[in-house]
C-alpha cells in the first residue's frame, strides 16, 4: 500500500464513513472538515456526521424495505455509520433511530481515534493540483467556493443547487386500462420509441377538482436560507396554477397530440404525462409536477388522477436547497470525474438522497480509493445489490438523450432489476397483489444479499473490526 494521503473532503455521514473504509483497508487518510471555522445553513456543531434534520435513518426491515436492506449490505461491509446509529438507537418500532447527540459523538470519537485518520478543521476552496487521490463528499451544502471550483472541473450546467424534483410513481401500480403509452404526435425519440409517455386523461370536471385540490392542499414552508429563485422552465405547479386556472392545461398538462385508444372518440380536457425514470422501465416521474405540496397532501391529490388511483409513489415532489453533480454525465461506475479520475465523489452532492444512501456511497468511495493506491480495481458491486443499484441509479440510471432528468433519489426496489414472484404459497394457495409484492420484496432482498456475498468474496473484502 502507497502511504500517500487519500484526501476526503468533507466530515458528513458519507465522508466519515469513505475514511474509516479506506483507513480500514490498510490506506492513511487526511479528512478535511470546514467546520466550525466555517459553517453551512443547516449544522449546528463542530461534530462529525451530524444529523441535520430528522434522527431516523428509515426502517430497518432488510427482507421488506429496500433501505433497510441497504443497512443490512453496510453492516456485512463493516459500517461505521451503521455501528455507531445501532449503538445509539432510540426506540422507534420498526425504524431505527438515533440519538443524535450520541451518534455524531460516537463517530467523531471513533474516527479521532483511528490511527490511520488525520482531521483537518478548515474549508476547502478548491482541490489542490498535486493531490492524487480524493475523495469529495461535501454535502448539499458544498461551500460556494468549492462549488464553483467543481463546476469549473465538470463543466456548465453541471452542478445543481436546487433540487426541484416531480413525484415518481412505480410502473406496476398505474392502471393501464386507463392510461396508455404514446408520445406527443406520435415524435420518435433518440432511441427510436414513439410511445415514450404514459398518458393520464382528465375530463373537465377532473381537471377543475385537481386544480382546486392544488390550490388548496397544504405547502411546505421554505426556511429564509431556502430562497429558491423559480426558473420559468421548472415552475412548480402549485404556481403555475395560481399564474391561472389554465395555465398547466396550457403547459405540462396540455392535451394535443394524444389520442386515448381506451376511449378515441373523446378528446380530454388535460392529460397527465409520466415518463420514464429508469433504466429498467420500473419508475416513471410526472412531467412537470414538481410542487411544494406536503407529502400526504400530494398522495391524495395526485391518487384523483385518472390511472393513478393506487398510485405507489417512490419519491414525492419537492423544492429544497440541494448542491448535486450531473452524476450520470460526469461520472464513471467507480464514482470517479471522467475529466479527473484522481477525483471521487460521494454522498448526497453525487445525487443520492438521503443519510444512509449519502453514507453508503461514501463507504464504496473509501473501498474504491484504498484499492487505487493498493494499485489495484474495485469492481462495482452488482446491480441485484442495493449499493449497485444506487451506483447505477447515478451513473447509468438515467436515460440517454435526457440527462436533464436525473434527480436525486433514495433507495427503492425499482433501483433493482425486477424478479418473478411465486404465484403461490408454499402451501399452494393463490398469493393476492399485495401478498405477491410482498413475496418479490423479500426475493430481490435474498438475491441482494447472496449476490453481495458473492462480491464480497470474489472482490476479497474485508470488513473493518
Ligand atoms: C436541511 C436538510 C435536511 C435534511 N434532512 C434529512 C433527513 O431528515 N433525513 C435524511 O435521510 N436526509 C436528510 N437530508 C439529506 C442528506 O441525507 C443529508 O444532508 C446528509 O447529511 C448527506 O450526507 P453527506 O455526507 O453527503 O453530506 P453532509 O452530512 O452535509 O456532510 C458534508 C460535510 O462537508 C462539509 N463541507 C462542505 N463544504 C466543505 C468544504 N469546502 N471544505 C470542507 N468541508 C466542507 C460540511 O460542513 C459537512 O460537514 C437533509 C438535507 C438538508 C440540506
């Protein structure tokens, strides 16, 4: 092993956890925090890994729930975040959460005291030329400067600072005798589909209700650091429709082009359009529908669409301050900068959500960084695996021809390559809808582990004490 520095900017939940990975791995590690000399909107304290907001890091039911399977891939991979939120756990039923005051403590203790980690208090303005192998993980709230310099690395249009993002339904949830595919005026796409959207039609009394359900349901507040200056190309709807009635008919809702094959005598008053999410063909995102309405809010409004009536949603909307890179254009599946390749990024800046999935991307960040200077390759773990499929969700997930949609995302089992659920119980008793997706949750998390396992030991990982 090089005894080079790897140098890891940014002291979050994803860079602790890259410096104890790499640390672990045998390689010496300088992690560079700015605060307290320099702090962000959201921290209160000089810790590391501090909880901005919420202290539950979701469920923790690895058989049933894609982020409790993702805690359960971290803990076979030795995680200190993981480690340090059991140690810390605060009753929660099914969820686990922390006290966050004992978390952030626990991790800052135990990354102090690793030999092989080095803390440097001081911001990071840009990245020194002569450092050879970094990692950046700095967080939605990356310093102006260092922003700037990274958007000086990969380029314009690049770097985003608001996350306004659409609801995301899973596909085997639209009700497609309903809705149907087509494409505006039947336009081929770059990949040769005329049939590219999924279509949502709406009568004039439908389309009147929504409206009002819109203007009435209940906002999230922005915080006065959050003063989201609206671009007139990504208005939220909410918005749109107080600009007038019409204005979504006349804008993502409009209703030209498109004839509905379950009815085609019938023009509809508006017609709601998805489009595809993912590779894989399981989510699609509604064109158009970012908002600023409150969670339970947007479930009911949104379940008054037509086809969308038992709507699963994979990510609600919303508008938030949110520094992130173009992943999928400027990223190879190694979590490097096409452009810099001594450069890694991790965490929430690289269009993940979330602290677990910020902490996971920074654990194959440290893995990935410790192998460089071991002069060897880490192979991407697979995308069955819930750590593959957030790689791919950010570096192939999006779709070729509109890298424009790519928006953050937490970890779902549509990130995951669908698997054939059994018909039947063991028993041999029919399984219902729910029953069966129940069954195919807990197959894709079994397939997961085993194919982690299988990667761990191909790739000869070992996990940290
Ligand atoms: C207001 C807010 C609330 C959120 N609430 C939740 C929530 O409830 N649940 C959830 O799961 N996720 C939440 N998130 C999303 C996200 O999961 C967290 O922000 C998470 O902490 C991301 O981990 P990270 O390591 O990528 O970034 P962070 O944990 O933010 O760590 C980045 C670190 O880099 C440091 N830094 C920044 N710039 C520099 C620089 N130039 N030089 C040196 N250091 C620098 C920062 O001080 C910070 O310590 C929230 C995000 C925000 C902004």
């Amino acid at each position: 092993m090089n005894n080079d520095p790897i140098h890891i900017i940014g002291g979050g939940l994803a860079g602790c956890e890259a410096a104890w990975q790499a640390a672990a791995a045998g390689a010496t590690v300088v992690l560079h925090e700015m605060r307290p000399a320099r702090g962000t909107d959201a921290h209160q304290t000089d810790r590391l890994a501090e909880l901005v907001c919420s202290n539950s890091f979701r469920s923790d039911d690895w058989a049933y729930n894609a982020v409790g399977l993702l805690h359960a891939e971290m803990r076979r991979l030795g995680s200190l975040i993981m480690a340090s939120a059991d140690a810390c756990q605060t009753p929660a039923g099914g969820a686990l959460a922390v006290d966050r005051e004992g978390f952030a403590e626990t991790v800052t203790q135990k990354i102090g005291g690793h030999p092989g980690i080095t803390i440097e208090r001081g911001e990071i303005p840009a990245i020194p030329a002569a450092w050879d192998n970094v990692v950046v993980a700095t967080g939605p709230l990356t310093s102006r400067a260092l922003a700037d310099s990274i958007l000086r690395l990969t380029g314009q249009d690049t770097l985003s600072f608001f996350d306004a993002i659409a609801p995301i339904v899973h596909f085997e949830t639209i009700d497609m005798s309903v809705a149907w595919k087509q494409s505006r005026y039947d336009k081929e796409g770059p990949a040769g589909d005329s049939a590219a959207y999924i279509n949502c039609p709406m009568n004039r009394e439908q389309y009147e209700a929504f409206i009002d359900a819109v203007l009435a349901g209940p906002k999230t507040e922005f915080k006065d650091w959050e003063t989201v200056p609206y671009f007139d190309g990504c208005l939220p709807l909410e918005v749109m429709a107080e600009r007038g009635r019409d204005t979504p008919r006349h804008g993502p809702m409009k209703p030209v082009g498109l004839t509905n094959p379950h009815n085609p005598l019938v023009k509809a008053h508006a017609i709601v359009q998805l489009r595809q999410d993912n590779a894989l063909g399981t989510l699609w995102n509604m064109v158009g529908f970012q908002t600023k309405l409150k969670h339970a809010a947007q479930t009911e409004v949104f379940r008054t669409i037509p086809g969308l009536e038992k709507a699963v949603f994979a990510r609600l909307g919303g508008l938030h301050r949110n520094t992130f890179i173009d992943s999928p254009k400027v990223l190879d599946n190694g979590l490097r900068l096409k452009a810099r390749p001594s450069l890694r990024f991790a965490g929430q800046i690289t269009g993940v959500e979330g602290y677990v999935e910020s902490a996971a991307l920074g654990l194959l960040a440290g893995r990935m960084a410790a192998a460089d200077r071991a002069g060897r390759t880490l192979a991407t773990p697979p995308l069955t695996t819930a750590l593959g499929a957030l790689v791919g969700h950010i570096t192939g997930g999006h779709l070729e021809g509109e890298p424009k949609s790519f928006q953050p995302m937490n970890i779902n089992y549509g990130l995951l390559p669908p698997i054939e659920a059994p018909k039947r119980d063991e028993n041999g008793q029919r399984f219902g809808k729910a029953e069966r997706g129940r069954a195919k949750k807990r197959l894709m998390s079994e397939r997961a582990l085993a194919d982690l396992d299988a990667w761990i030991e191909a790739e000869a990982v070992q996990a940290p004490e």
